[in-house]
C-alpha cells in the first residue's frame, strides 16, 4: 500500500475510471485506488470531487490535512501560552 503526499498548490484530485487523477493545468497522473493506504495534503488550494472523498471512505483510504502554516501557528500559541 502506497502513501501519495499532495504538496502543490492548485491541483485537483478527481476520479477517472477507478482511479484517483491528480491534475494541474498541465499534466494528469493518475493512481490505482486498490494500492493508496494513505493520501496527505500538505499545501492550501487543493480541491476534490465529491465522488473521490466517497471512494476513499468505501475504500477505508485514510485523508489527511497537513496544512504547514496552521501546524506551524498552532505549536507558536502553544509555546507562547508556556510562557
């Protein structure tokens, strides 16, 4: 099982014949989705299509928000509030 870490601002994750497709103005790349575990994204801008996010929760493929800017200012008020 494979981890896909999206990290590019303005790409669309779709679905297209059973499999995820990560599309940019450019380019498509597409993923089987019988060998994703895991799909990350670690950058704001991204969009999905309904269909995909309910082919994940079928599917038992975990989603994961990792937005650096938030992390970042959440762990700063953390430390700030110890002081």
């Amino acid at each position: 099982m494979k981890h896909l870490i999206i990290s590019e601002y303005g790409l669309y994750l779709g679905l297209e014949a059973g499999r995820l497709v990560v599309k940019n103005k450019e380019d498509k790349k597409y993923f089987p989705l019988n060998r994703l575990a895991t799909v990350s994204i670690a950058k704001k801008g991204v969009s999905f299509s309904s269909d995909l996010i309910e082919q994940f929760s079928l599917r038992g493929i975990k989603l994961f928000f990792w937005i650096l800017e938030v992390l970042l200012t959440r762990c700063l008020l953390v430390l700030i509030s110890m002081l």
